[in-house]
C-alpha cells in the first residue's frame, strides 16, 4: 500500500521524500498530507468536478460534490471533468488518474489524462448505473509548497452516471388533447404543434443534476457557446458569467438526446387512411424551422372539400417519437431502438349547411357551388337583408339551408332508395339532392373490370361514416346486365383455384373451349382421358368477413351487399363478382362511382379516445347523431331568379315543355 517517491535537485544537493499512501492505516484523511514525525495535516486538495458548460463559465462554473449522481438521456452525451483543485493556496501540481479497475469503463466512453470523460448514452445503458474515478496524485515536479519529507493519502474523485428513458411530448396548452377545432369548406386550417425531446417525468426529482430544472434538457454544450434552452427568439446566454437574458435557462451539462419527430397514426385517426390524414392535408416543420432546433413546431394544414362536411367529426391523432437515426454530434453512428411518445389526438368537425366566403366571392358564385340559387342563399340569411347581395364580406359564414336532425322513424324503412326518397317527399328535394349535400348517405367504390364472354369484377368499397352490422350499401351499376341472382361473394381472387366438373362440356366441344355458367370455363381432359368444364372459383367463396350477402337486381342494375360486421369510417370492404354470376357488359365500365348507404338517425362512434400515452386508451360516447342539410331552393324547378327581380319562368324548360 505504501508507494515511495524520491526526487533529487542536483543542484540544491536536496533528497525529498515522498511517500503516498492509499490505504487506511494513515492518521490523515483521503486529501491530505502530513510531514514525517509529526501530527499535523493539511489539506492539499478537493474534488473539483464541472461538466464542459460549467468550465467554459469561467468564475461562473459550478462545481459539483464528490459522488454525484449524473443522468444522462439515451442518445444524450454526457462531457465531465473528474478532478481536484488545490486546496489552502498550495502551489501543488496535482495529476488525475484513472481508477476504474473495480468498476470498468462504459462502452462508448473515453478519459483523458487531464481527467476529462465522455460518455454517449445508448439503449443499452438504459436505467444502468456506472461510477468513474480519478486518483489524485501529486505531482512533485510541479509542486514546490510540501514539506521536505512528507506522506499523503490519495483523494478518489468519482462521480455516478444513470441513463434514463428519454421521451418526445408536446408543448403548450394549445391544441388540446381531444379538442373539437371547427373548419370550412374551401377555408384553409392550421394547426400549430409544438413538440420536444424530454427526461421522462419520473426521473425528474430526487438527487441529481436535473432535480432542478423546470424545463426539459435540450441544448448541448459546444465550444464557444453557452448551452441553452431556447424559449424565444430573445433567448440569449452570457459565456462569462453563465447568466442568461431574455426567457430563457442556462443548461449545465445536459445534453438533447435524438431529436423529437412527429407522425400521423393512421389506425387511430377517422377516417381510416394510409398516411393517418384526411384527404388533403399535410403535416410538415412550420416554414423557418430547421429540422435541428429545438422545441420543433409543425402545422397541420387541411383545407376541407364538400366531401368533408358532416357532423361526423374528422379525427387526427399525432404521435411524437424521436428519430431513430442519429444526429450529427450525436456520438457513434448507429441506429437507436427508441420508444414512441406521446399522442394528440385533435377533431376537426366542418359543419355542413354552412360556407366561409372568401375574398372576392359573390352571392351567386357561391349558390352555383351548391347547385341552387342565390336568392336561396339570400333568404337564408336573414343577416343579409337590405345588403347588396351581390358584396358580401370575406370571413363572413353564410347558412346553405336547415339542418334536420334525424328521427328515429327515419331509420325504420326497407331498402336505402325508399328511406331517402321519404325524407325527399318531406322537403320537395330529389334523392340525388339530399346525397349532394350529406356525404354520410354516401361511399366510395372503387373498380377493377376483366372483361370476357361475362365480366369477373372487383370491388373495393370505402365507407365515409361508420357501418353496422346488418346495414345495406346498394350500388347502381347501368354498364352490366344478367339475371337476377343472390348468394355469397368471395373477398379475393388472388389465389383462384381450378374446380373441375365432369360432363359440363358436350362431346361436339373440343378441349379450349368455353363452357360452364356464363361461359367462363374451358373444356378440359381430366387424368383418366374424361372431358369436363374447368372453372377458375374464387377462394374462400361463401367465407367472406364483412358481407353476409350480396343480391344482383336485374330490373335496377342495382348490387346490394348486407353487411355481416361493422366498418369504421375510412374502412373498406372488398369483394369480387365472378364470372360465373354470368354479368355482361353494356357499357363502359368506370374505376369509381359512388354508392348508396342508410338513412340513420345514429352512428357508432368507432374511435377510441386515447390518452397522451401512447398504449392507454378509453371509449368516448358510444353513439354520434346525424342531422342532414336540407338545401330547399325558393325558385322550384322550371324558375329562374336573377339579381333584383323575384323567380320567374325560365324560358328554356318553358318552350321544351
């Protein structure tokens, strides 16, 4: 344990003698030295330990006690110095070593000999605690105030490293989690959010560096600049001093970690989309915002369509998340496993019956929007009484028609035609006007058309409201014919297989040729030499998921599916028609058509209501009434209104009639 230094000045003819001692069995304390003989100890050093941004503060910089507990994020970089001072004015020379034996260096760690270490905190280091030392020595070549002999006991400088979870989480009070923001037709809407990379809360109190700050650890500290986090643009940080002007906080040692990101989640946003955004929008970093500052701002910006409109609201729900990929200066380079943060979930209700004018925007332009009228308009709004109809106001939100909120005894008919055209009956207004102004009664179907001697015909239908169980969506399909047929439908035909039927095909036909319901088989030999009809059948036939049944109505060209389960909005539902249902084509056939849904008086609410944390959620009200917009034109069909006159016959339909 004991450790002898000899030192010789030639030219003073001087032996000094150094003994240092590391156990215990020294009547001085770890810092200390004494002179041979005697009982006396003086003080020669204390444990001086500052984080980079301290040292660049100059008298400013904090030392932190010997000991001390230091947490650092995951992907953060932790750059301390592990020293000593000297102590009492000794002129000391005082050399740090590093003493690491028992507990080992971290990976992706470093020490130099002037006592600097650095760590870059991983996924692996998550929630491990480390402890670095230094052994002080003395340094007799660079020490001239100690005794001619004298013994010391060494000073171990150590600190304690915890990396804890890192989070991405939004700022601000605004927007809030599930807050209802209205929108317009035509009218641009954004919506700013705020997001930053945060020690999880937990990890917030208790001993250590980050006990006292009230904002989340976000700034790094760099040569030649004060580590700071930023609030304003008026933020700023004196070097000297450490202090900072403006509303703004110094960081010490703190580093940001990876950067926070955001995404939108596509399984918990209404409707249902690939990219988690109604159709339309964008959600990107606001302009001016670089992709490294921190906090980061994004906007979501949606401008709604007519499609839109409905008392249904439109959901988004964002995740913040940070960046998988380092940053540079982040440290080594490799991908981080990180979890997701938290989500904000907003809802967007664009109200139907309702238009925002926009700069330069006419009465009459507007009506012809809507296909209806001006004075339709005018009378609407009573507000606009005594205006010049033809000057109305940018910003200014005009009512279309009424809004009617649906009775139960709506819901109670038998087909989807008869319920609409009851509630058309009721306002004089034609089913195609009802569906034009409430996207609800309505969906969207996509097509995929092989043509032959019968059609085989692919659908895929996306619903704008939320479906129940037992609930009918009809599609009119003018540019096929057949008889009339009902029965099950299959879900795909991606993996066809052969059904082969013996004595389908007569002994006249020859191998090749077409055979079977709608001709859509080929005659074909079996392995024994037997002539029979092969058919490429659907698999999975009968078995669909969603659709108990499907009819084909000859008379109307109607396709109705019965729904066997619900489907949320933005959901969709495929099915395929085969061939052998014997459809022909009569006409052009399009990729997209709209088809026809239920009058409700209610909907199922298919969204969950989550939480901020991103695995917790809850249900919100089970039930979402509907109303419809009732557009109902003061000029009837066969009149005409112009600008300061009343309705008046319109020439044109006058002389067909």
């Amino acid at each position: 344990k004991m450790r002898l230094r000899v030192q010789w000045a030639v030219l003073g003819l001087t032996l000094r003698l150094v003994l240092a001692d590391a156990g215990g069995d020294s009547t001085c304390q770890p810092g200390y030295y004494g002179e041979h003989g005697k009982t006396a100890c003086t003080k020669y050093a204390t444990a001086a330990i500052m984080d980079y941004g301290s040292f660049l503060a100059g008298s400013a910089r904090q030392i932190y006690d010997n000991n001390h507990l230091f947490r650092v994020p995951v992907g953060g970089k932790l750059y301390v110095r592990i020293a000593a001072t000297a102590d009492n004015g000794q002129n000391i020379g005082l050399s740090p070593v590093l003493n690491n034996e028992e507990y080992g260096l971290p990976a992706f760690s470093s020490y130099n000999d002037e006592g600097w270490f650095s760590l870059t905190a991983l996924p692996a280091h998550r929630l491990e605690q480390f402890k670095v030392c230094s052994r002080i020595d003395i340094n007799p070549s660079g020490s001239s105030s100690y005794p001619m002999n004298f013994h010391y006991k060494r000073l171990f400088v150590c600190i304690k490293i915890q990396v804890v979870p890192h989070t991405a989480s939004f700022v601000g009070a605004f927007p809030a989690h599930n807050a209802l923001i209205k929108a317009h037709v035509g009218v641009e809407t954004v919506i700013e959010v705020v997001i930053n990379s945060t020690i999880s809360n937990q990890w917030l109190s208790g001993n250590g560096v980050l006990q006292n700050l009230a904002e989340p650890c976000n700034a790094r500290a760099q040569d030649g600049s004060c580590s700071v986090l930023k609030h304003d643009s008026e933020c700023t940080c004196t070097i000297a001093s450490g202090t900072c002007t403006g509303s703004c906080l110094c960081l010490k040692h703190c580093s940001p970690g990876p950067m926070p990101s955001l995404t939108a989640v596509s399984s918990r946003s209404v409707p249902s989309t690939v990219d988690g955004l109604p159709a339309g929008a964008s959600l990107h970093l606001a302009a001016h915002q670089s992709s490294l500052s921190r906090p980061q701002r994004w906007e979501l910006k949606w401008r709604p369509t007519r499609e839109h409109s409905s008392s249904i609201p439109t959901i988004v729900c964002l995740q913040a998340h940070l960046n998988s990929e380092p940053q540079p200066g982040q440290g080594p380079v490799q991908s981080l496993a990180l979890p997701q943060g938290e989500v904000l979930c907003v809802r967007l209700e664009v109200p139907k019956c309702f238009h925002e004018v926009q700069s330069g925007q006419t009465l009459d332009e507007i009506a012809r929007t809507y296909q209806t009228d001006w004075l339709t308009l005018f009378h609407a709004n009573p507000n606009l009484m005594g205006s010049n109809p033809a000057s109305i106001s940018a910003g200014h939100v005009l009512r279309l028609g009424v809004s009617y909120k649906l009775q139960k005894q709506d819901s109670m008919h038998s087909s989807v035609q008869e319920g609409v055209q009851v509630l058309g009956n009721r306002f004089l207004l034609s089913p195609e006007d009802i569906r034009r102004h409430n996207p609800e009664l309505l969906a969207d179907v996509f097509l995929h058309h092989l043509p032959g001697k019968t059609s085989e015909l692919a659908l895929e239908v996306v619903m704008r409201r939320p479906m129940m169980e037992h609930e009918t969506v009809e599609m009119s399909l003018p540019f096929f014919s057949g008889e009339s047929w009902e029965g099950d439908v299959s879900e795909t035909c991606s993996k066809p297989h052969q059904v082969w039927t013996p004595g389908s095909c007569l002994a006249s036909q020859a191998p090749g040729e077409s055979c079977g319901a709608g001709l859509a088989g080929r005659c074909e030999y079996d392995s024994i030499g037997s002539l029979g009809c092969s058919v490429a059948e659907c698999e999975g036939q009968g078995q669909h998921a969603q659709i108990a049944s499907a009819q084909w109505l000859h008379i109307t060209h109607t396709l109705v599916f019965r729904l066997s389960s619900g489907v949320e909005a933005g959901g969709s539902i495929r099915a395929v028609i085969a061939r052998t249902r014997g459809l022909k084509q009569i006409a052009t056939v399009p990729t997209r058509m709209l088809a026809h849904v239920e009058v409700r008086d209610w909907v199922q609410n298919t969204h969950r209501k989550m939480d901020k944390s991103d695995n917790s959620s809850s249900d919100m009200p089970a039930r979402i009434p509907l109303d419809l917009c009732m557009i109902v034109p003061v000029c009837q069909k066969g009149l005409a209104c112009s600008y300061g006159s009343d309705c008046s016959l319109d020439t044109t339909l006058a002389h067909a009639l």
